[in-house]
C-alpha cells in the first residue's frame, strides 16, 4: 500500500490497478485507496475508484467519497 502514496504517478496507478485485481482480499486497503479519489492526477482517481469497485462490497466505507467524485470534472 505504500506504493499508493509513491511520488510517481504511474506508481500509484499501478498500486491501485493491482488492488483491484486481488479483489475482495484488498479490503484493508480501502482508506488508502479512498484517499487516492483526492489525488492530483485524474489517471489515480479513475484506477483508485475502479479498484474499490472490484474489491466489492467490503468497500462500502467509501461510498461517500466515490458520490464525491461524480461531481469531478
């Protein structure tokens, strides 16, 4: 998870693409992927609010924020 909160981009896309991929079994890193939906780069958002899709409901924690960003241009 601390490639997450990496200083590169493509490093916290990829930390969040691979989350999501794992599924379910991410469920412990769904606050840092919840901060990520507030990242700089919008490529971060997108992957961040795919990978708590994927995880499933034990991301419901993160609803709120995922409606937050609907309003995200």
């Amino acid at each position: 998870m601390d490639a997450l909160n990496d200083g590169e981009p493509e490093v916290r896309t990829s930390a969040a693409r691979a989350l999501g991929v794992i599924g379910p079994e991410a469920m412990l890193a769904v606050p840092a992927l919840q901060s990520r939906l507030r990242d700089v780069e919008s490529q971060v958002r997108v992957c961040a609010a795919i990978a708590l899709g994927q995880i499933g409901p034990e991301a419901r924690l993160a609803v709120p924020a995922l409606e937050t960003c609907l309003e995200d241009t």
